[in-house]
C-alpha cells in the first residue's frame, strides 16, 4: 500500500497551464504506479489550460466548483462529482469561468508525461 497525504503531495507545472495549482497524488514524483498516476488541480478564477490534444487519453472529475471543458466543437460545464473523458488525440480545454475556485481530478496513463497534462 502507498499512501500520499495531501499535505505532502508534490507539486508540478504544465505548459499551458495558467493560474491553476496542480498536485501528484499518486504515481510519478508521488510514488510507484504501474499504468497510471492521479492529479489534483485547483483552478482559479479565470485559470484554465489552452486547447490542446496529446496521445493519452485523460479522465477528470469536478470535486469542487465549476469547470467549463471543451474539445474545440463541442462545450461543457461540470458541476462536483461530474466527469468527463478526454479521447487520445482529442483537444481539451479546462477553463474555470466562476469567481470560485475549481477543483478537478486527472487519471491518466504514467507511460506517457506530455506538455497537456
């Protein structure tokens, strides 16, 4: 079993990624993983990504707060414990349009650390 308080969970950046605070929760610099690592992101007001695609697919869950997503066609607003799954290849964009801060989580596979994530 390994365990990650949040309290110690490290940080990390990601290009294209502004006003947001991200945090490791498992796999990477947080500890072993053999398929996939878990992130937590809190997005300020204003704070979001740029549109982008990467090669793995990306799945997020709104804890707190409001995060409008979009794949460059289509648009959405998620509200706590909705989710939402980012296709390989597919564009993403997280943007919090409230004066509230958001907070989402990320799965994704550990194989692969892109400039999106």
């Amino acid at each position: 079993m390994d365990i990650t308080r949040f309290d110690a969970a490290p940080t990390y950046e990601a290009p294209g990624h502004t006003d947001m605070r991200m945090f490791r929760l498992q796999g990477r610099e947080a500890g072993p993983s053999d398929v996939m690592w878990l992130g937590v992101s809190h997005i300020l007001p204003g704070g979001g990504t740029t549109l982008d695609a990467s090669g793995v697919e990306k799945m997020y869950v709104v804890l707190d707060g409001e995060v409008t997503i979009s794949n460059g066609s289509e648009t959405v607003t998620l509200k706590p414990w909705d989710s939402c799954r980012i296709a390989s290849h597919e564009g993403r964009q997280l943007s919090n349009r409230t004066n509230r801060i958001a907070t989402v989580l990320l799965c994704m596979p550990r194989e692969v650390l892109t400039s999106s994530s």
